[in-house]
C-alpha cells in the first residue's frame, strides 16, 4: 500500500509539472460512422441485456457504470490506471450509462467521447488551475437554486442529478455533496419569486439535468411556469438526447407538447455522439412541438478542429438540430486538461464560415468570470474604417470597399447621454480589469 501511494502521489507531481496533452494525432484518423459501430461495441459489452431492459431509460439509469471496479470489466485498464482512476474519484465521482459507454472506441484511449465520460488523473494533477464556481452564479442567486443575472431571464438549478457526469461540467463543486433534488418548498420559492418580478419573461430550467426527475414532478414545475402571465418561454437544458436517449419517450414528449412554447438545449460536443437513437430523440422532441438547440463546449481532443466541429454541426442539421452555441470551456478546477486557448474556437469559426451554410455555425461565446455574463468572439471581417467606408475581408481573404451609409441624426443631448452611459461603463470595465485582471 505504501508503494502505491508513493508511486500515485510522483505520478501526481509530474502532472502538475506538465502542460495540458496536445490533441494534433487525436482527431485526424477515420472514425467509422457510430451507426455502423455502435451495436458491435454493444455485442460485445452487454451482450446479456435484454433489448426491453436496453430501452427502458430508468433501467439505463439504475445501471450506470459509477465504480471503476465496474468500469474495469468493460474497457482495459492496467493496475496503475485502476488505482489512479479510484484516487480522482474520491474527489470527483463517476457515472456513465451503458448506452453511451457502448459507443466508446474501448481501445482507443484518445476516443473524444471517453475524455467527456471517464475520469482523468490530470483533474488531479492539474487541479491547482480553476475555481470551483468561476461564473459565481452564487453571488447572483436570488432564492436556494434560481440564478437572476440578466435582467428577462433566470435559471431554475432544480437538481444536481445527472445520467453522465461530464468532465467539463460547470458544476462540478455541486459532485462532492452527493445527489440532490430541490425540495417542494424550495421550488415554490423560486417560483414565488418569478410571479413577483414582472420583468422575467424567460425561464431556464436546469441542474445537473432536470430530466432526471419523472415527468409527472417535472409537470408540475413546468405547469406551474405556464400559469405566470409575464412568464413567456420556458428552456430545459438537458444532455439527455445525447447521453441516454431512451429517456426521450411518448409520455414526456405529451406532456411537453402542452406546454409550449418550449425549447430545449441540449449538449452534443462530437459527431460520434450523433446516433439514430439520439436523432430519434431529437425527432421526437421536435413532432412534440418543441424546439431543439445544440450548445456543444469547446474541448481538447473532443471537437478542437474545423474539421470535427463541421461534422458535428453538419451532423446536427440532418437530424434537425440547430448549432446554437461553441462555448469556451469555463475555467472549472478540474477540467484544465480539457481547456483549449480561446485563439482554437476563433479559427474553428473563421474555418466553417465560406465553406459550410452559415446554418451550421454556432456563435463562439465566452461566459465571462465573475458573473460577467456571454460575450460573442468572431474572426475579424473588418480591417477598416474611416470616411464612410469599411474595408471588408471575406472568408478567402479577398479585400472589399462598402460604402457606410450616414445613420439618423441623433438629438444632442441623447448623444450626450449615450456617450456619457458608455464612457461611464467602459470606466466602470476598466476598475474591474483592475481589480480582477485575467
């Protein structure tokens, strides 16, 4: 035992000494299409599961992979992995269910979808990157579990249960207090707090995943929701298309369909991930009435090139879901190994833009630390301007004039006020930079 130890604890050392691991011989080989594959792979690990078992969601559910003693009877793991894996588990758990581990490459130990899914001995080694809530959603938490940052919407974090616990997850602090769901009168407090601010007109509902609850518990925050005049659309954040589909069944899909409008975001971050169980899902989704985006997550050796970001978003437009949002990866305290520099989601814009409809391309959006809220990043299309005229580039670098039109005059003192607003909020910008430099 004490071998082992010493042994984890250098291994431990030499992480936090080295950078995070490149992705350059990750993403270039050929992937067979996850279709073709992923019953193979399904034989072959649960070959036992009967196909009624296999689609059942709450049978998925009960059986996730959440120990890597399990873990290691499915895909190889060597001593010195097992015993690595059991020490970030102590800190950050596992749960994996086994429709998506079936569509692990269980061999390859680069696979993008087992980086999402299976602990890593960097979330240790690396743990002196991060903050546990780097868009301290605390500060702006209203009432236990609803997130008032912007003036028209808030975030209702209803549970902290999960089918997959991501790596990347921006709640990763919530992993270490076991599973949680919000209380009866907890709910009705964020929804007592909604009907009294009129200016709410747009609710998001999310955990962990707010899909864990049954649909009859779910209902009654949704119907609840319905109920508030000014409450005009109701969001669900959900990974459940993605990682369990099953999930996506008659009963929910009726009642979502009584409910609109409603919109659902979900979370695909590979193309491997795209499945005719998971199109299913989204197709249901969608003959129910309700609207499905992708907010994918940036991250290392999962979909940090052009070419595996325009399958993906490709992918997504076939199966009727709209690319939504490219996140950075937030700075969580153990994900740094997963974090690519912002510079990577830029040229992933700038390679789609010109050579795939602008339908497939998402918004690259930083959520800002310390509440700061989303920012849009784009390449720079603009070179110049001056004398009513812009000099453009396009997306093959070919330079372009356009005559810019004078706007409406503006009343001098609007101007005025207009200028001394944005000053005022620049200098504002500039204190905090100050405070807290990035």
């Amino acid at each position: 035992m004490q071998t082992t130890t010493t042994t984890l604890q250098r291994d431990l050392r030499e992480l936090e000494e080295e950078e995070p691991p490149g992705t350059n011989d990750t993403l270039d080989r050929v992937e067979e299409p996850p279709s073709k594959t992923a019953a193979t792979r399904r034989n072959k690990l649960f070959d036992y599961v009967p196909e009624t078992n296999w689609n059942d969601w709450k049978w998925q559910f009960r059986n996730r992979v959440t120990s890597v003693d399990e873990l290691a009877r499915l895909i190889p793991l060597s001593t010195k992995e097992q015993a690595q894996l059991k020490l970030v588990t102590t800190k950050y758990p596992l749960s994996v269910p086994p429709y998506y581990l079936s569509l692990f490459d269980i061999d390859n130990p680069d696979d993008p979808l087992r980086k999402q899914a299976l602990p890593s001995f960097h979330e240790l080694g690396l743990a002196g990157m991060g903050v546990e809530d780097p868009l301290e959603e605390q500060k702006d938490t209203a009432v236990p579990g609803l997130v008032h940052r912007y003036p028209d919407r808030v975030l209702m974090v209803l549970t902290d249960l999960c089918p997959m616990l991501c790596r990347h997850c921006t709640r990763k602090r919530e992993w270490q207090y076991g599973g949680w769901v919000r209380t009866t009168d907890e709910i009705e407090a964020m929804l007592d707090y909604i009907r009294m601010n009129r200016s709410i007109r747009d609710v998001i509902i999310s955990g962990g995943d707010p899909l864990t609850l049954s649909t009859q518990r779910l209902e009654q925050v949704i119907s609840e929701l319905r109920r508030i005049e000014h409450v005009e659309i109701i969001r669900i954040g959900t990974r459940f298309p993605v990682v369990l589909p099953q999930r996506i069944d008659d009963e929910l899909c009726a009642m979502l369909s009584k409910y609109g409008p409603l919109w659902v975001n979900t979370h695909f971050n590979n193309s491997k991930e795209i499945t005719p169980e998971s199109a299913r899902a989204c197709d249901r989704l969608l003959r129910a009435g309700v609207p499905v985006n992708n907010q994918a997550v940036l991250l290392r050796g999962v979909n940090d090139t052009v070419e595996e970001h325009t399958r993906l978003c490709q992918g997504l437009l076939k199966i009727k879901v709209r690319p939504y949002y490219l996140y950075q990866c937030d700075e969580v305290r153990g994900t740094e190994h997963l974090r690519t520099p912002v510079e990577a989601g830029i040229r992933i814009i700038e390679g789609m833009r010109g050579h795939t409809s602008g339908l497939a391309i998402p918004t690259f959006v930083i959520d800002l630390p310390h509440g700061g809220g989303k920012v849009p990043l784009q390449p720079d299309y603009m070179l110049m301007r001056k004398d009513g005229e812009l000099i453009l580039r396009n997306y093959k670098y070919q330079l372009f004039r356009y005559r810019n039109p004078n706007g409406p005059r503006r009343k001098k003192n609007g101007h005025k006020n207009n200028t001394a607003a944005r000053n005022s909020t620049i200098g504002q910008a500039n204190k905090r930079v100050a405070v807290n430099p990035v």
